[in-house]
C-alpha cells in the first residue's frame, strides 16, 4: 500500500478493503463519497477481465467495502453509487438499511456503437444518491441550476397566475442526466475503459459538498472525481488498485512527471 499526497489531494495504491480497514482514513471524516466500481460483466482493466465466479460472490464483496466506506461518512455527509443495471436493485435494498436514499438517478447517453439485437440496448448507467441524516446533508441546490425548456427556450407566459408571469427561466435538474460518455478524440480521455465524463461528476461534486470539503473516491481509474475536485476547491482521496491508474492519477491529479524514472505521458486523445 503506497500513499502519494500534494497539498489537499492524497492518492492511496491498494486494495479498496485493506485501505478502508486501515487508519488512513479517519471514521466519520468524509463529507462525499463517490463509488464506481467494477460492474461484473467481463470489462478488461488493464489486461484484468473483472468478473466474478458467481453474482452472489461479487454481491458479498460489494458489501464489504460499502460497510467499511458507511463509516467514513460524517453524520451529514453523502454517497453516490454507480453500478450495473442489473445489481443495482441488490445495492439499493443493502443501502435502504443502512442510509437514506435520496434519488434515484439515471445517467442517459446516447450510443454510436452496434446496439443488441435481441433485446432493447442499454443507453443508462443508474445512479443512488443516499445520506446519513435526512434532517440533515449538504444539497446545494443553486450551483446545479439548469435552463428550463419553457421559460428560458420558449420564453412563454404562465397566465393562469394574476398577474401572468413568465415562467422560471432556471431549475434544479431532474433524476434524468443527459451527458456524453468520454469518447477516444475528447480532450479529458485518458486510457480506461469507463472512464466516467467531467460534466457528470461536477455536478455530482457541486450538489454535495462545500468548497474545502473531503471528497473521497473508492474506485478511481482515471482520477475524474479527484481532478473535479481539485478544480473546485474541494479536497481529495483517491484510492486504486491498479498501479497504471495511479499513474494516470499522479499525474493528472498531483502533476507528477515521472514515478521511479518513468516518464508519466497522457495517451493523446487526438
């Protein structure tokens, strides 16, 4: 287990369980937790295919960590989970006992790729936003305003109110998320197979934390959450396992060039 740090962002290389097991990171330290781990359905992470013996094993192992990362939340902080669609509904009953689920959020793309043939494509990631207090979880609901189809496109009049009124021309987004996935020529590419999109994850960051406030990511791969962070004042830990995702995190995060005379090179994305 090696630990990487530069002022408000630390970078933890190891397994998910051993560092949550460990005193590295404080119990009730945490104001946002982001959780995207391997999904179970045979991706390749760097020359690893993630799939498990059997769903029920994969279950077990998901619980474990989920326990362990429940404790480092304060009392008002937040978790958000993204898994399989097929898992989530196990996800969802294990943290409807344990925390209070707040949305149910479903990140919609659109795909460029050869859908199935013999069912109906999946064009979702879902997504649980849960707290530990209900009375009581940071919810900014002013940094996350997005433009409203009637009153700030179509510009149209509410006259049922006396006086008539235009209606809002902002509003607080729905459980419905439309953003791009990460494509091979975007500039924030980096060399992952689920890499998880910027716009996303700044919404995420701005909806539940504070400037100043502890972010932590238990899946890291490309340092997304981290560099969002970083961007908006936030601090960071990141944790992964994968020593040529760190790298990426290294320098992406920390702005290391090179680790053990490695030169540390983005993958071009153009």
């Amino acid at each position: 287990m090696n630990r990487y740090n530069k002022n408000d962002h630390v970078i933890i290389h190891g397994d998910v369980i051993d560092v949550l097991k460990s005193n590295l990171i404080p119990d009730n330290s945490v104001d946002l937790i982001f959780a995207d781990p391997p999904y179970n359905i045979g991706k390749e992470f760097n020359g690893k295919v993630e799939k498990w013996d059997s769903d029920a094993e994969y279950i077990s192992w998901c619980k474990k960590w989920l326990k362990l990362a429940i404790k480092k939340l304060k009392p008002n902080g937040s978790l958000y989970l993204m898994t399989a669609t097929q898992f989530m509904p196990y996800f969802d009953i294990y943290l409807s006992k344990r925390l209070n689920v707040i949305s149910r959020i479903v990140w919609h793309y659109d795909s460029s790729g050869v859908q199935a043939r013999q069912a109906f494509g999946s064009l979702y990631e879902p997504i649980l936003h849960c707290v530990q207090s209900k009375a009581n979880y940071v919810f900014n609901s002013k940094s996350i305003l997005i433009d409203t189809k009637t009153g700030a496109k179509r510009k149209l009049i509410d006259y049922r109110k006396k006086p008539p009124q235009k209606y809002n021309t902002k509003k607080v987004p729905g459980n419905v998320w439309v953003f791009s996935r990460v494509r091979y020529k975007m500039s924030e590419y980096e060399n992952h197979p689920t890499q998880k999109p910027m716009h996303l994850m700044d919404r995420i960051i701005k909806a539940s934390s504070k400037k100043n406030s502890l972010v932590l990511d238990l899946f890291s791969g490309t340092f997304t959450t981290a560099e969002t962070a970083k961007l908006l004042r936030r601090k960071s830990i990141s944790i992964e396992s994968e020593l040529e995702y760190v790298k990426i995190g290294l320098r992406r995060v920390l702005g290391m060039q090179e680790l053990n005379g490695e030169k540390l090179i983005k993958r071009k994305g153009f």
